[in-house]
C-alpha cells in the first residue's frame, strides 16, 4: 500500500470540532458582554428585554 492510501482521511477533526466549539463560546461570550453593557432603551430597540439577556 502507498502511503496515500493508509493513511487516516481526517486525522485531526477532533482538533477541529474543539476549536470550533471554543470559537463559537468566545463569539457567545463577546456578544453576551455587549448586551448586558447595552442599555434598556438600546435593547428594546434590538428586540430584547433586559431579562432576557442575562
């Protein structure tokens, strides 16, 4: 067999889905911290309540 043919097609996807997963909790993070820092009137007009953002 040649090497091309042995070898594992995604060797690395654990890798993958970890970084995926912490660069979307960063995002979620990032996003959370800037509704809280928004105010009432800010948020109603995005649609949210500020119980809601907690």
């Amino acid at each position: 067999m040649e090497f091309h043919e042995n070898r594992a097609r995604q060797p690395f996807i654990g890798f993958v889905l970890v970084g995926r997963f912490i660069k979307k909790q960063i995002i979620l993070w990032r996003t959370r911290r800037v509704l809280q820092a928004m105010s009432d009137e800010q948020l109603k007009d995005v649609g949210l309540r500020r119980d809601e953002v907690g």
